[in-house]
C-alpha cells in the first residue's frame, strides 16, 4: 500500500517535471486547497448554519 502511494507521488512530480499543464494546474489547486481559505470562509455562509443543520445546535 505504502509503495504504491509513493509510486503515485513520483508519477506527479515526474508529471509536473515534464510541464504537463493540465497536471500544473490540478497540483496548484491542491496547494491551495491545503492552504487555510480565509477568503473562502468569509464568503461562505457561517458554520454554526451547518452545525444546526446537523442538528449540533
């Protein structure tokens, strides 16, 4: 299992190595999903909405 999650990694950055642009961008998309989203938090709706929905009130 581990060898062939490392085996995924190698295959992206070989990937990006390479300048396949479709890749680029889904991998910068990645990055930034691992970023904290303080923009995104503010444009969405509060969380204590979810909480309610969940019933955690």
């Amino acid at each position: 299992m581990e060898l062939s999650e490392r085996l995924k990694q190698v295959d992206h950055l070989r990937r990006a190595a390479m300048g396949n642009a479709k890749f680029k961008a889904s991998a910068k998309q990645h990055e930034s999903a691992l970023k904290p989203k303080s923009r995104a938090l503010a444009k969405s709706k509060p969380r204590s909405s979810f909480a309610d929905w969940a019933g955690g009130k």
